[in-house]
C-alpha cells in the first residue's frame, strides 16, 4: 500500500497497472483520468505523468484535457463538498455575503480546500434553484433561503 503526499492512501501499484492497461492507447485518457481521479481524490503530478508516458501523449495534452473538464481537479478535495450558487437570482439575494461567510468561518478563500481536508469551497454560475435562492449544497444537502448568519450554523451539522 503506497502513501501519497497528502497522506490519503491508495494502491498505487493497482493504479498503475490499470494505466498500463491502456499502454499506447490515447483515447483511453479519459478512463484513466476518472480512475485516478476515483482511486485518489484529485489528480496528482507523477500519475499524470506516468499517464502521458504510458498512453503515448505529452504533458500537456493529458493536462490540457484532464483541464477541461470541471470534474478533474489537480488539488486535494475535503471530505465535505460545498457549493454555492453565484447565478443571478442568487447573486441578487446575497449570495455575495453568503460567500464571504463562509470563506470566513472556513478560513479559504473560493476553489481552496481547508488545511484539515475537511471543506471544499466551490462557486458555480447555476444549481438549478432559483426559486430557493440562495442556495448552497453540501455534499448532496440542499440549504434554500442562506443568510450569512446561518452559515456557522449550517456548518456545525458536519462537525
């Protein structure tokens, strides 16, 4: 069993061999990506590497297309996802302040994952609830209606 930086653990050695399977393939890159990104959480430096050594691409195009996709990330995630809605409807009801909420109670800014791996914060242009605006998710929890006070709240339920 192999460590990786982050201390999350994962059998490297499956992983590789799953890429192997792919020698000389490059239009399996999107099927080893996904399993990287399954098996550890993010995607790191030396996979993509072997990746690219492996599938017979460059550095860039595994990172360009491993980029693309707003489901691959290159940083490790927390354990708790957290959305918010930054469209119009919830924009206009203060989505602004709810962001600045939580980036406070978190100690992140946007796109950053806390030190303790705990929270992601992420901000997206739509969920698709406008009428609940505005909305936050965490993990697959709905919050409708945020005010910046409740944020502190919200966030006590995932202690």
């Amino acid at each position: 069993m192999a460590c990786c930086q982050d201390h999350q653990h994962y059998d490297r050695d499956a992983l590789i061999s799953f890429i192997e399977g792919y020698r000389g393939q490059p239009s399996g890159l999107i099927q080893v990506l996904s399993r990287i990104q399954q098996t550890v959480g993010y995607l790191p430096k030396d996979l993509l590497a072997v990746t690219s050594e492996r599938l017979d691409l460059s550095l860039t195009e595994v990172y360009g297309t491993a980029s693309f996709y707003a489901f691959f990330t290159f940083r490790p995630r927390g354990r708790h996802g957290i959305t918010l809605c930054n469209g119009t409807a919830c924009y206009v009801k203060g989505a602004g302040q709810v962001l600045e909420s939580l980036e406070q109670e978190l100690n992140i800014r946007a796109g950053d994952t806390t030190s303790d791996r705990k929270y992601s914060l992420d901000v997206v242009r739509c969920i698709g609830c406008c009428a609940l605006a505005p909305v936050i998710t965490i993990d697959e929890d709905v919050y409708a209606g945020v005010d910046p006070e409740k944020v502190p709240e919200i966030l006590g339920k995932y202690e």
